[in-house]
C-alpha cells in the first residue's frame, strides 16, 4: 500500500514539473520601450510583424514630463523601461551616465553598424569616450525651404539651382529680402525671424558650450548677432515666432519667402501648417550646410532584456526592409545612408512640386559638420535663445550686454561652471 502511494506521488509530482516546464517554454519575451514621442509606434508595430512572438510595450510620455519621469526611473530602477528614446537637445545628459548601456560592447558590436549612416550622425552616438551609447534612426540634415510662387514673382526663378545660386550668402539673402520688401510694399519678409538665421549658423559652430568645465562662446555664435541685427535693420525679418499662429499662417498665405528647416519640417510643419500649398514649395541650399534635431533610443544598462531590446533598437536603425517602408510611406528620410542613397531617385514629393528631396538631402548630409555635445549644451542653447529674442527686440541694446548678461544667465545656472 505504501509502494502504491509513493509511486502515485512520484507520478504526481513528475506531472507538475511537466507543466511546470511547458507553461515556462510559453512564456512570452517582453520589453518596455518609452518615448516623448508617438512615432515609434510605427517601428513597433513592423517589429511585431516580424517577432510575433514577442510583447512590446510602449508608452509615450509628453516632452514636458519625459525628462523628469525618465531620470527617476533610470536611477531608481523602478519600472525602468528596457529601450529609452533621447532627443537631441538633451541626449547627452543621458548618455554619459551607466544607465545607458555600452553598445560599443560585446554582445551589441554597433561600431560595426553605425558604419552605415552618416558621419555626422556617428559622432553624435558617441559617448564622451567614443563609446556608442544611442541610436539614430532619424537623419536630419537641412536645408531653404522656398515659396515658388513667391521666387517667380520676385527673383525670376523657381529652379533649386538657381535659387541655391541666389542664397549662397547672407549678404545676398539681406539684399533680396530688402527688395522684396520694398517691392511688395512691406507684404513680403526674405525670413521668417531671427532663428532662421542661427538655424543655418550653428552648422559652423565647430566647438561645443562647455569644454573642461568652463564656457566657451563659439566666434561662429556671435556672427549670429549680427547678422541678425541687420536683418531686422533691413526688414529682412517677418518677427514670427516659431511654432506660433503666425507663422502657420505665413506658409499658408505666402508672406514670407524662405524658411530654414530640417528633413523633418516638411511633414511636421509645412504640411501640417499650409495643406493647402502643395506644390507651392522647393528645396534650396543655402549659406552653409547643417542639421536640427534627432530621435535616438538606448538601452537600459540594467535591464533583464537587454537582448530583446537591442533587436529593437537595431531593427529601428539598420533593417533596410523595414527603413525602406518608414521612407516609402511615411515620406521619412532615415539616418541610414545605404537605405536613402538606394532611394534617392524615386522619392519626390508633391509639396515640392516632384522635386527628389532624397537626392538633395542625400548631398547635404555629407556636408554636415558632427559637433560633439555636453550634457550643458540643450539648456545653454536655450538661455542663447531666451537672450536671442531680447536682443532682437531691442531689449538688450548691444552685443557688449548680450555677452555679459549671456555669461551670468549661464553662471546663475550652472554655479559650477568657470564663466570668463
């Protein structure tokens, strides 16, 4: 009887430890992936196509608690996402901290794969010790977005070429938006404002804010001063603030003839702002080449599912299948320079009246001058700016006060820092 018992329980406890086996060969690989922004979603759901077997949580965080919530959750550990997205302007206050895996590392190796994108997008990966620490999938080289209409009216032309020919310099962008001024008697602006002007600019900056824990203000910086100071002398400038109704309602209605933007202000701004103008646009270089923004996602340094999250984050960057579909049908230019340059011939947009805005991205982008960032830079950019829009208004009467009040904004902010 006892036999009898004890082989049932045998056969009971062998039957658990089966089910115990299956139920854990289905468990199904999960990851958390967070962002400031609702695009990835898309990525998302082509990882899906191709890993169903797998379980993808996303969750958007606006931009405006994203920094805060994602601090916390990094340092603390408590429910840290397992991929990360950064934004440009601050991606550097995350990538130097060990919450940010190193993807230079076995058993990541994306040294080898950053080698398909563009220079300047390699650099701006890299951690302070040449270690990559983020990824791109975004490419955003810039260049003059232009009123046709506006361009045969007042310059003649609405050829790329020709016009690119026109703005090589700010000289002859001031002495056009002088006349255009004139003749539309005061309608019609050449920019925008102040910023279209740095925009371009910061494309020669060649050093970063900080360097050995002491300011450092870039000459090309200060030539944004005055030329901006001219402008306006020369009503150059249409005194639009970017993001305002203003400036929606100039693309719409025609009274200002170029802006400065990025590959992504013609999906997220032209046309989201003036959907009624399509065809009514070109592309132009102007006075230098140069690059706004960026998305990049990292892995979480401590995640259990670090594996799955770089299949992500590699798959966001790298899988030429899925970047072709991103370009195809999101009208999206990638960081990836393989993907585009395979591209370049056949993408146009209507916006652009059919012109192949791949190709002249694709030339731009060589051009683009990588400068490495500090984890100061996002914040110093904003009190420049903040000073910016003083100056320009005559609040700060001169370049001598920019500087000075410049210098203690930024001491007063950072205490830490040596400011000269």
């Amino acid at each position: 009887m006892k036999r009898k018992r004890l082989l049932l329980g045998v056969i009971l406890l062998l039957l658990v430890c089966s089910a115990c086996a299956s139920s854990g060969s289905e468990e199904v690989e999960e990851i958390t992936i967070w962002s400031f922004t609702d695009e990835a979603e898309y990525a998302v759901e082509h990882f899906l196509e191709e890993n169903p077997d797998v379980k993808v949580n996303f969750r958007y965080i606006p931009n405006s608690q994203y920094q805060t919530k994602l601090r916390s959750a990094l340092s603390t550990g408590i429910e840290a996402p397992d991929v990360f997205a950064l934004e440009h302007a601050y991606k550097r206050k995350f990538m130097d901290h060990p919450s940010a895996a190193n993807l230079s590392e076995a058993p990541f190796n994306a040294d080898e794969l950053i080698e398909q994108q563009y220079e300047f997008v390699q650099e701006v990966q890299k951690d302070v010790n040449g270690n990559v620490r983020t990824i791109g999938y975004q490419g955003t080289p810039g260049g003059i977005y232009y009123r046709r209409d506006l361009a045969k009216e007042y310059l003649g032309t609405d050829d790329p070429e020709e016009i690119s020919a026109m703005i090589s310099n700010w000289d002859d962008i001031f002495e056009i938006g002088e006349r255009v001024f004139a003749e539309s008697d005061g309608q019609v602006h050449a920019l925008p404002n102040w910023n279209a002007i740095s925009a371009v600019q910061r494309g020669n900056v060649e050093r970063p804010w900080v360097e050995n824990e002491t300011l450092i203000i870039d000459e090309e910086r200060l030539k944004i001063l005055d030329w901006a100071r001219e402008a306006r002398e020369k009503n150059v400038l249409a005194m639009l603030d970017d993001w305002s109704p203003g400036l929606s309602a100039s693309m719409q209605s025609g009274s200002v003839l170029f802006y400065a933007g990025p590959t992504w202000y013609l999906q997220h701004v032209i046309k989201n702002d003036a959907p009624d103008t399509s065809g009514l646009w070109g592309l132009a270089q102007g006075p230098s080449a140069f690059s706004g923004g960026g998305t990049y996602f990292s892995v979480y340094s401590e995640s259990e599912n670090k594996e799955l999250a770089w299949e992500f984050v590699k798959f966001y960057g790298y899988n030429h299948d899925f970047l072709e579909k991103l370009s195809v049908e999101q009208s999206y230019f990638t960081s990836n320079q393989l993907v585009n340059e395979e591209l370049a011939d056949e993408m146009t947009d209507e916006f652009l009246d059919g012109q192949k805005y791949f190709e002249f991205f694709n030339e731009e982008a060589t051009k683009v001058t990588p400068v490495v960032q500090t984890r100061y830079d996002g914040d110093i950019d904003d009190l420049f700016n903040q000073n910016m829009n003083s100056f320009i208004r005559g609040n700060i009467s001169s370049k001598e006060e920019f500087i000075s009040k410049f210098k203690q904004d930024v001491q007063n902010y950072f205490p830490e820092l040596n400011v000269q």
